[in-house]
C-alpha cells in the first residue's frame, strides 16, 4: 500500500518545484516533532469527522459500491471491510510513529508532469510511447533542514529569517507551519430529524431507530397535496409554457411530492420540500443568482469564473474542515447567472452558506489583487487543455458552437485573459452601488452600445473589458444589481429555516430584481430550409432557392455579396459554444480563421443562402460584434421582440411552430444537410471525428410525446449503430448514438472516431446507415418493442438512491424553469401509448436524412491523417451518397456562423424565458401571500 500526496501548480509553482517538495517534507517533520498530546487531539478529530461521515453517507450505487468493496477486499477482513476502511477506532502510538517514519525524501517517488518539459525529456515508455526522464532527487536538499522547520513551526529559532525574501521566500513559507484551530463550527453538533408526522407514525426512515425527531409546523408541504393554496404569481413580460395539468399535485410514484413554493416576489423566488426519507440529517441548498452580467462579453464571461475561481481560493481555509465530514458548497458560472449551491449537514450549511456569501459581498480589492495571478494562471492553463481534447469531444463543441446564440469560445476566454495579464490595471473606481429599481440602468449590455442609445452605464462596465483584478473585484462588488434570485432549499429542514436562509442570502447579496431586459435567453438555431423560414425584417431580400450539388455533395455557386468585415469583426467573428471545465461551465467565442484550415477541409464555396445580396444595415446596429449578432438574432426571430436582449419570440417559432415549419419543409422539397468544418485546435491528433445531429426540435415540457420517442428510438437504435459502424464497418475505435439535447432543442447524435477515415467518409457512412436504418425499425418484432419500452419505463421510473439525487432532480425543473416536477411520470404515462407507427412515423420525419423534413448539422473534425489525403479521395469515397438522395451537402466555415444566425430562425430556450415568470396555478403560491 502506498502513500501519496497530489498538488497543483501554478506557473510560479512549477518554476520552485523543488522548495514545494522542501516544504511537504518539513511539515512531515514539524508532524513528527509535535508531542503526544498535539497528536492525540488531531487524530479525536479525525476521527470524530470519520464517525460522522459513516453514519450518515449517501447511498452507493451498486456497481460503484461492488467495485470498491472488491478492491478493499485486499486489505480488509470481510466481515468489516466497510467499516474499517472509514472508521478509526483506537489511537495507536506506535503504528503512527512508525507511519511517519516512512515518509522520506529516500522512500518517495516524485512525479512531475508539465507540457513544458517537451523535447527535454530521454526516455520513452515501452508499451504507450510516452516520453519521460528520470533522475535521482537531492537528498542533501531535503534533509537539512528538520531543526529549522520544527522551530519555524514554533516562531523560536532566531536564526531562521521569518521575513524571507522574494528571491527565497521558503523560511517565511516555514514560518506559517503550524496545526489548525479547532473546527468551531464545521463539526455537525445537531443531528436530528425535522418529520412532519409523529415519530411513532410508520413510514419515516429514522423515527423508529432512536433518532430524535423535530415536529415541522403543520402544512410544511402544503399537505399530502404538496402545495398550499394557489393565488395569481407577479406577471413576467413572457408566459410560461405550463406543464400538463396537474390538479392536486398527487405525490408521484417515487414518493416525492413537488416543492411548495413560499416566496415570490419578482426578486426571489422561494422553494423548500422536506424530505427525511433518506433518514440523513441534510440538506441540499441551490440557488440560482440570475443576472445578464455573467454572458454579455467574452471578457464579462470570462470575469465571472475568474471571481468563481478567486471565491474558491480565498474561502480554502475557512470551508476545509466543513469538507472533511461531508458538508461542502460549489459556485460556478452559467450563461444565466451564477450557481451556488451548498449540501451537508443541516446545523452546519446554513453558516456554510453564510460564510460563502459574506465573502462574496466583502471581498477587498487587495484579497483579489493577492490572489488574481494565481487564479488567473489556473484558468488560463485549464482552457489550454482543452485543446488536447479528442477530435470526438471537438465535433461536439463545434456542433454546439454553431447552434447556440450567444455562445463565446473558448479561444477568445483564452485571448481575454493574455490580455488582460499584458495591459496595466485601469483606474481605480469606487465599487458600485445599488441603484434604485426606476433607474435606466442597462443591465449586462456592452458599454459602448449602452452609450450610443443614451441609456445609463453602470460604473464599472469599461473596466470589465479587461477582466483584470479591479474587474473581478468590481464584478462581486456590484454582484446585487440588476440580479433575481431563485432558491430551494431540499431536504431535513423547516420552512422557517428555509425563510431564515434565503432572508441570509438577500441581506448580503443585496437583489434588486432583473432589469428591463429580462431574463438572460439564449437561442439555438433552427435548421430549417430557407425557402420555409420567413423573412427576419422586411428589408431582408428573398433567399435563393437549392442549388445543385456536384459529386462530392457540394453546392455550386456564387461567392456572397457581403460587406467587408470591420476590424473588430475580422478579430471578433461571432461563432459561439459551450465547454465544462472543472467546476464551471465554460464557453466562449471561436477564432476568425477559415474554415478547413490546416487540413483538406478547406471552404471553397458559400451556402446557396448566403449568395444573396445583404440586406441594408437596421438603422440602430452598432460596429461592435456582439451588438451586430444580437441584432442579427433580432432579426430572425420573428419581430423586434425576438432579439437576443427580449423575451418574446413568434409564436411561429414555438413548439407548436416546430411542427409547422417541418411541414413548410416536406413543402418546398428537401432536407437541410449542413457541414460545419471548424480548424481543429489539436492538429496533432491524427484522429479524425463527427458529430452526425439530426435535429429534432424543442424538449417542450407541455408536449413530452417528441421527448418520449426519440428516448424509445436512440434505445432501440444505440447497439445497432454500434454493430454497423463499429463492428461491421470498422469505422473508428469510437461510435456512439444516444439523445442530445443542448438548450431547449434536442435531437439524436452519433460519435464516430476514426484513425484512418477522413470526416467526410464517416459523415456519408452515419448518414447512409441511419437512411437504412428504417428497414430494420419496420421490422422490430413486438416482444422486441416491449422489451424496449420496458425497460425505458423502468428507467423513467426509477426512484432516487439518495438525498442528492431526490434534490437534483428536484432543481432541476426549478434551474431550467419548466417547473415540470412529475415529467418522469408523464413520459411513463405518454410510453405506454406508444407503437411501432409511431416509432416509425417520428423516424421518418426527424431522423431520416434522405427525408424532405429531416433537419441534420455534421461537424466534422480532421486529424493528422485526413490532412495527409485530399479533397479528390473524399470525393470518391463521398459520392456513394447521392445512390441514397444524400447529396446537396452545404459546407459551413467558422466565418459563415454570424450569417447562417441571422438569416435562419431560432428556438427559444422555452425554459429560460420571462422575467422570474409566473407559474401555474397548479404548483401553489407564496404562503401568506
């Protein structure tokens, strides 16, 4: 059994490798020289945090808890292996010393791996290639040092310089070694369960097994109903979709009643749910801190994780011994605001929740300055590495770039932040305060086109640009305004803990509700012929019918007739994506290079519908990119309230307009079959890939039907597509189908991989099997079909193993703000009623490519290998595809992007619009209200 220790380094870090190696081994010692006392003291905490953990861990999911158990086996006797490897039992002198003594510079393998180290190193490993050296470490440097590390430790020996130097600061470094204080708080000292029934009532887990149990007040959950008395909710500026009728809001087959709501005022939003089935003492908390500000910009976006990073940095300390027994909190960025969300013991989440939320609204200038660089340089290297991503993960993001609005990329974040650390800090400016509710505050919108329509600009606003230290201060600073909050608190709480929390949580952030713009909507791009999309504005010209296809599936025609970029659009092209990094969701805004750029994929003719001639400019457009896009999505999306700053769309481009636009498609004869081909930001993978999205249309939670079929279709279809182009075939190592659903849209996917096919070979083999595919569903025999739908019912249906996971799923309908709390079991219900026709039927109009309604993007990824080929051999292993009606494909660049938003026309996220909208009068409303 080995021990070992993982750190992190930032660029400085790397550079003084070896001091962090003195310092790990002078804590060994200073642990060694503490007397019997210290080191009982420590280990009575650890293991009273042990204890606690046991007791009161979330469930496992089998496979997760056999495999462990397996490995725990070689150890462990048994009959205890579950308890010995968590538990500490007795305190032991001798096996403690003799534990420490085996941590020695002469006993230790140190492993350092940087990308820096690229053709320095001298050996290469036999089996994976991988290229490593390997040397002897200074024992003489590690081990001189024990007497001044233990006095260090004790601030005593006055020939160690505490004060260090910059060229050499390990003595001061030294200096701060020394035990933590006592947890104070973190350690949970209340333990018992909040019940809304009796203890002797049966039916709730831990009331029988001698927990205590705390009465909630009568009607914590609205009664067996789960919701108290509807009244009218505060009107947003767009309606809901609302979910199916469901009078009465019956506990569902999990168990699980919907959450009651108990505040809406149209600046927070309260949910609680009490949940003590799970017989743990916890709670989860999510909050939802929706404000425009987070996604308005690159450098704004990239702001906003700089200061969820910085949080996390300054909060270490002061959250780590909540951690240690369980109880911890998250805070990440989202194109709608920020998320924090914090789960543990009920007694100690609350003051967690404060802790975090008081740092946020307190944060100093000089706390960010000091840590700016190193958050800085964690982020920066982060999104670096997301350039080694497979070609697969590529085609993905590349598929998601194109289709949302807006949707930064990842390389601008990365250009943000190089600029940010080369220019000088701008001016200092007084953080900003809460401006009143009636003041013109443009809330998340660029300054300069702020400015240019005479609204107000918020102080700050240019300093954001920079997403240097005093932006990131000023961001958490000025975190309040133009902000909603919505909030649930889910599990072994009151509703007067729940009120109690969110009052903490309005006192410090400080929510003045969303500004005139509303909730932060994003788009996705609506994959219809031009012919069925109508006009955006009146000044647009009709678009040019379908052109002919040549035998590689191109379009001939002419070049487009567009005006010359800016300077600022040549360096700021508007094509947009979504990556998850770490702990946030990181996207960000792609590089103006064309496309096909180093590799064969080079764009050599527009789309038939970019030849027009462009429109005139709107009168009120601005020279900005992200001002011309959003005009641009204002355009086509049915009205000058359906930009991307509003919140009502067409109702043509709703999901009862889904519908009717495939039907214009089937009306003027053909499919949409776009390929988007990106520049590949790893052209050292001599891997290829696509990502093969057969569009299907919004996840529209009044209309769970699509949903449902195309569940049952990528279940029926998943082993089938594996066996073809996978097994069959051989097409790459890497093939996948499953439901992709990206935003409010959703559609059926297949991955492939391959070292040695070119992209355009593998997007004519998907398309091609997916064509046939059709026999074989006709042919499904019926205890096949029920076999299917047996077991997605069962999936539907399958109760949470957790307190986490009954709480997430819970959220989840509150954070995507469909509100749809029993969709599982009305997907059930829709299941049963399904046949074979239908199946079929759906097939035929969403996922067929030959079919005149079917809506298909393919983003395709070339490798090292695809690069090596040509255009002439993927013509000729393409031109199969026309056998099958599979030609006309449209080639797509990276500066088409802009174009094919403004002319096309978009789903809302349908669970993202309004301002904190009104709900149904089905799920309750604020108690006392």
């Amino acid at each position: 059994m080995f021990w070992g220790l993982t750190l992190t380094l930032s660029e400085a870090g790397l550079q003084r490798a070896e001091d962090v190696m003195r310092l790990v081994f002078a804590a060994v010692r200073a642990m060694r020289s503490l007397s019997e006392g210290q080191r009982r003291a420590v280990w009575e905490e650890v293991a009273a945090a042990a204890a606690v953990r046991w007791q009161y861990q979330d469930r496992t999911a089998p496979l997760d808890l056999a495999r462990d158990v397996a490995q725990k086996l070689h150890y462990f006797e048994p009959q205890s292996v579950l308890s010995d490897s968590a538990l500490l039992y007795e305190y032991d002198t001798a096996a403690l010393e003799r534990f420490l003594s085996y941590i020695t510079p002469e006993n230790c393998n140190v492993y350092l791996s940087d990308s820096s180290f690229a053709g320095r190193t001298d050996r290469v490993e036999e089996w994976y290639g991988a290229r490593y050296s390997k040397e002897s470490l200074n024992l003489d440097l590690y081990g001189n040092d024990a007497c001044d590390a233990a006095a260090a430790a004790k601030g005593g020996n006055a020939d160690v310089d505490m004060a260090g130097s910059p060229e050499d600061p390990y003595p001061l470094l030294l200096s701060r070694l020394r035990l933590p204080q006592p947890p104070s708080w973190a350690l949970p000292v209340d333990v018992r369960l909040v019940s809304e029934v009796p203890a002797d009532t049966p039916g709730v887990l831990g009331a029988d097994d001698g927990d205590d149990v705390i009465m909630a007040s009568e009607g914590a959950r609205g009664g067996a109903a789960g919701g108290a008395a509807p009244t009218a909710a505060a009107a947003g500026p767009s309606p809901p979709p609302p979910p199916p009728e469901q009078s009465g809001q019956e506990p569902t087959t999990h168990g699980n009643a919907p959450p009651q709501l108990l505040d809406d005022n149209g600046i927070v939003r309260l949910w609680h749910r009490t949940d003590v089935s799970f017989g743990v003492p916890k709670i989860h908390v999510y909050v939802h801190i929706i404000t425009r500000t987070v996604y308005d910009t690159p450098a704004s976006w990239t702001t906003a994780r700089l200061a969820c990073r910085l949080m996390e940095e300054l909060l270490q300390p002061d959250v780590y011994d909540a951690q240690l027994v369980g109880t911890s909190y998250s805070l990440a960025a989202s194109e709608t605001g920020l998320h924090l969300s914090c789960h543990g013991f009920s007694c100690v989440v609350a003051k967690l929740a404060e802790v975090v939320v008081a740092a946020m609204s307190n944060v100093t200038l000089e706390q960010v300055e000091a840590r700016y660089p190193l958050v800085h340089g964690k982020l920066l290297r982060s999104l670096r590495l997301w350039r080694q991503n497979n070609p697969a993960a590529h085609a993905e993001y590349g598929t998601e770039h194109v289709l949302q609005l807006p949707h930064w990329h990842v390389e601008e974040s990365i250009q943000v932040l190089q600029e940010a650390m080369a220019l000088p800090p701008p001016p200092l400016r007084p953080p900003p305060v809460s401006a009143p509710p009636s003041a013109a505050v443009v809330e998340g919108r660029n300054p300069a086109a702020a400015a240019a329509v005479g609204e107000a600009v918020r102080p700050g606003d240019c300093d954001l640009a920079a997403a240097g230290p005093v932006a990131v201060w000023q961001f958490l600073q000025g975190l309040g305004r133009g902000t909603a909050l919505e909030v649930l608190v889910y599990g072994n709480s009151t509703e007067q803990q729940a009120r109690e929390l969110c009052a903490m949580l309005q006192r410090h952030l400080r929510p003045t509700g969303l500004g005139p713009d509303g909730w932060p909507a994003t788009r996705i791009l609506e994959l219809v012929p031009e012919a069925s999309a109508p006009p955006a504005r009146s000044y647009i010209p009709s678009l040019q019918p379908p052109q002919s296809a040549g035998p590689d599936g191109e379009v001939a025609g002419p070049q487009p007739l567009r005006p010359a970029p800016s300077e600022k659009e040549e360096e700021d092209p508007a094509a947009d994506t979504e990556v998850v990094i770490g702990n946030e969701v990181v996207a960000s805004h792609g590089p103006g290079t064309v496309a096909g750029e180093g590799c064969e994929e080079a764009v050599k003719v527009p789309l038939h519908f970019l030849a027009s001639p462009p429109p005139p400019p709107p009168p009120t457009t601005t020279t900005t990119t992200t001002t011309t896009t959003t005009s641009g999505v204002a355009e086509g999306s049915g009205g000058p309230q359906g930009g991307r700053d509003g919140v009502t769309l067409d109702s043509r481009y709703g999901s009862a307009g889904t519908a009717a636009s495939a039907a214009a498609t089937a009306a003027v004869g053909g499919p949409m079959l776009l390929r988007y081909v990106p520049v590949n930001p790893n052209p050292t993978n001599t891997n290829s890939a696509v990502f093969f999205l057969c569009q299907v249309g919004e996840d529209d939670p009044r209309d769970i039907r699509p949903a449902v079929l195309l569940d049952l279709l990528a279940k029926v279809a998943s082993k089938p597509a594996f066996h073809e182009l996978r097994t069959r075939q051989r097409l790459g190592y890497v093939v996948s189908l499953s439901k992709h659903r990206l935003g409010g849209g959703m559609g059926l996917a297949v991955r492939v991989q391959s070292p040695d096919r070119q992209p355009g070979v593998l997007r004519l083999r998907v398309a091609e099997w997916l064509a046939s595919f059709g026999r074989e569903l006709r042919e499904l025999a019926p205890e096949r079909l029920a076999s299917f739908k047996s077991a997605l019912a069962e999936k539907y249906l399958e109760p949470p193993r957790s307190l986490a996971e009954a709480a997430g799923a819970t959220w989840r309908p509150i954070r995507y703000r469909s509100y749809a709390f029993q969709k599982t079991e009305l997907k059930a219900a829709a299941l049963r009623e399904l046949g074979l026709q239908d199946l079929v039927r759906f097939y035929e109009q969403h996922l067929c490519p030959s079919s005149p309604t079917a809506r298909v993007l393919c983003c395709e990824v070339c490798g090292g290998i695809a690069a090596q080929r040509g255009d002439a051999a993927d013509a000729a292993e393409a031109r199969g595809g026309d056998d099958v009606g599979l030609g006309g494909w449209r080639r797509v660049g990276p500066q088409d992007v802009a174009e094919l938003h403004r002319r096309l026309p978009h789903f809302c996220h349908s669970e993202t619009l309004g301002v904190l909208r009104p709900l149904p009068v089905t799920h309750g409303s604020p108690s006392g209200s």
